[in-house]
C-alpha cells in the first residue's frame, strides 16, 4: 500500500479525498466531541501562568531585599541589551521551520523566572550548608560545582517539557538548540539583573558599566551556549537513539557537557584567569558553536529539499518550488515578489505555503523515521491541502496531476508565474 501522496492532488487510485482505501488505518483522527480537551488546555495554561506568575513575585522580593528598586529598574535596563543580541540569533536559526511561539516565550519565561527563582534557593541553600560543614574554599565549590550543576539541569528542564510535550513534531538538533537559547537567554536576563543591580549599588555607574562590559557584551551567549549543549543531547536523543536508554544517555551527555562548560567560565572567574580562558577557550568554542548552526541549517535546508522532492515526483510540488522552499534567499525573494503582486494577501499566502512546505518535508522525515505517531496521515493531508490552497493565491489553481504549476525565476530572477487576474 503506497501513502496516499504519491498519487498527486488529482490521482486516481482512490486515495484521495480522504477515507478511502489508499489511507493506510492507523487510528480514528475524528476530533473529541466533548469539551474534554480544551479544558485540559485550559487547565495547563492556567498552571503554566500561575507557576509563572508565583516565580516573578518570588523574583520581585528577592531584587527588591538585596537591590532595592531603583538598582533593579536600571539593572533591568540595561539587562535587556544582550536579549536583543542573542534572542534575534536563535530566532534567525529557527527560519526554515519555525518553533511556535508560545512555546519559544515557555522556554524565556522558564529560564528568566522558574530556573531563575530554583537556581537561587538551591545555590544559597548549598552554600549554606558547605559554610555550616565548614568545607574548604566553600565559594568556589559552590560556584565551580554546585551552580553549574543546579543552573543547567534547571535551564535543561524547559527544553525536556518541551520535547515531551512536543514530542511528535520537536524535529531534532535544532529545535533543541533554540529552546535552549532561549531559555538561556532567559535565565542570563534575570542573573545579569543581579550582578549588576549589586555593582551599580556598591560602585555607581562605573561599577555598572564595567560588569555590563563582562558580563553583556563579552559573555552574551554563555548561558544559551551552555544549554545549548543539553539541547543538543535532547536533539540526538529524539533523532538518534532507539531506545529508553539511548535517550536517556545523550539527554544526560549533553548535560553532562554543559555543566563541564559552565564550570570552567565560572573557574576562569573564580582564579582570576577570566580573560586568558576567554581567548583561549571560551572564543573558540564559541566560533565551533557558530559552524556548527550553519551546518546545521544547512543539512535542514538539504532535509527540507530531499523530502519535498517525494512530493514534486508525486506531483504535489514543482521543482522549482522544492528549490525555493529549501533556500532561504530563494525564499525572501518570493516573498517579495508576492507582495509586489498581490499584496499583503498574497504574501501572507506565500508565508503560509513556505511554512506548510517546510511542515510537511519534516513530517515525512519523522515519519521514515517512525516518530510521526498515529495521526501522521491526518497531518500530512492538511498540510497537502494548505500547500495546494495557499499556493493557488498567487499562481492560480492546479492543473491535471498537480503538475501545471510552475513557479520558477525569469530571465530578470523574479518567479514567472503571475498572479490571477
């Protein structure tokens, strides 16, 4: 039995519309029809926003007692400044496919609050009991040791709930590696609040500026740099492995890795050696941590390719179209000639047949690789039929077997198909 794709939007063997015999059974995909779920949904959000929620006022008192409210309010400030440097990266990995945004402000909110609050009262509650047992060098224990090892498996957690919650379309590497970004990211805002709201108030705007320079624009990616490594250990664990265990130990190597990382930026400090570690370390791994999102946008770019490839054999796609939903400068340029020609419908158009593309060549990767659950076959025919909907905006309806569309480059570089009058 051959999937129900391969026939085009027009085939004739039966297997569309939907319901007929060329749709392998895998399971009823007819919607609940009692309010069952949208009270679970309900129920969810409302304890997500309530842990939130209790998390800031846990965080207010906290700034308030050791900051008081004008050192917060300007470290706040200033805090912001490498938020907009890192979040903008990570959002800038995610193009091809892009993660929901509920659950990439889940992933901030996690780490700036929730990992933020916990990483406090663990740290100061270890460290107190290494000063009552009177350990040796207590201060550099629990900043070498017990703080990269409460920090990450907090910072890590989001990135878990995610994948579980996900974990049928959490695509591999770098869905983990942009959730950890952005838990990081998260989690540096509200750390970087309390460093510098206690230099401001010890040495004035000097003192201030000096951690903002160490700590904002020479460190800006430590934290999702280090989570990044958990993220990509959750990465491989759902792509990778093929079993319990396999999953379990690459979540636990990654993390693994990230506390090793951790730990040194906070040794480096802690010796006095921050800026020799810097350039010596801490840079380098930073420039193999930017090769390696190229090359991963790159092998997600070939994935995205190869798997739409399938459905232009089947008629669904031209090549053309395959080529510009797998190049992102192919894809800005169709964007651009969409609005020149039909406007903001027809771009919104365009937005929605790059995104449903894309959607649907990592659907039937999860499906070759058997993590795409029952309701795959349900999945890949909206997305089908999203595709062939919002392509005809700006190209006009198929024709025969899905092969009369062709959206290519002109001899001026612009698509030659026009819009409908």
């Amino acid at each position: 039995m051959q999937p129900s794709w391969q026939d085009g939007p027009r085939g004739d063997s039966g297997g569309w519309p939907p319901g007929t015999a060329a749709y392998p059974v895998v399971g009823s995909t007819a919607p609940n029809p009692t309010g069952r779920p949208g009270r679970r949904n309900l129920l969810t959000t409302g304890v997500i926003i309530a842990v939130f929620l209790i998390a800031m006022a846990a965080l207010s008192v906290f700034f308030s007692v050791d900051l008081g409210l004008e050192s917060t309010l300007v470290a706040a400030t200033v805090a912001a400044v490498p938020v907009l440097i890192v979040v903008p990266v990570y959002l800038w990995v995610d193009r091809m496919e892009a993660e929901p945004v509920r659950y990439l402000v889940f992933a901030f909110l996690w780490g700036a609050l929730c990992a933020a609050v916990g990483a406090i009262l663990l740290n100061t509650g270890i460290h107190v009991l290494l000063t009552a047992a009177h350990a040796a060098h207590a201060d550099e224990v629990s900043s070498v040791v017990s703080a990269p090892l409460v920090e990450e498996t907090l910072k890590g957690a989001a990135i878990v709930l995610i994948a579980w919650r996900r974990r049928r379309e959490f695509d591999g590497v770098i869905d983990g590696i942009v959730y950890a970004g952005m838990a990081g990211a998260g989690f540096a805002f509200s750390e970087n609040i309390l460093y510098l709201g206690r230099a401001f108030g010890e040495a004035g705007a000097s003192g201030l500026t000096e951690v903002f320079f160490l700590r904002c624009l020479m460190g800006p990616f430590a934290h999702p740099l280090f989570t990044a490594c958990t993220g990509i250990g959750i990465g491989l664990a759902v792509t990778v492995a093929r079993s319990a265990l396999g999953r379990v130990a690459f979540g636990l190597v990654g993390l693994a890795c990230a506390m090793v990382l951790h730990g040194i930026w906070n040794l480096s400090a802690a010796l006095g050696t921050y800026l020799e570690v810097y350039f010596a370390f801490q840079m380098p791994v930073f420039a193999v941590f930017l090769v390696m999102l190229v090359v991963l946008r790159q092998r997600e770019q070939s994935v995205i390719r190869r798997h739409l490839s399938e459905y232009a054999d089947a008629g669904w796609l031209t090549r053309a179209e395959v080529g510009m939903v797998s190049s992102l400068s192919a894809r800005r340029s169709a964007r651009t000639w969409a609005r020149s020609h039909g406007g903001r419908a027809a771009l919104q158009s365009m937005r929605a047949f790059q995104d449903s593309a894309s959607a649907l060549a990592l659907l039937r990767a999860r499906i070759i690789r058997g993590s795409a659950g029952p309701t795959a076959t349900a999945q890949e025919r909206q997305l089908l039929e999203a595709v062939t909907a919002h392509r005809a905006v700006f190209v006009g309806p198929p024709v025969g077997q899905g092969r009369g569309i062709h959206w290519g480059a002109g001899p001026s570089g612009a698509p030659s198909a026009q819009l409908p009058s």
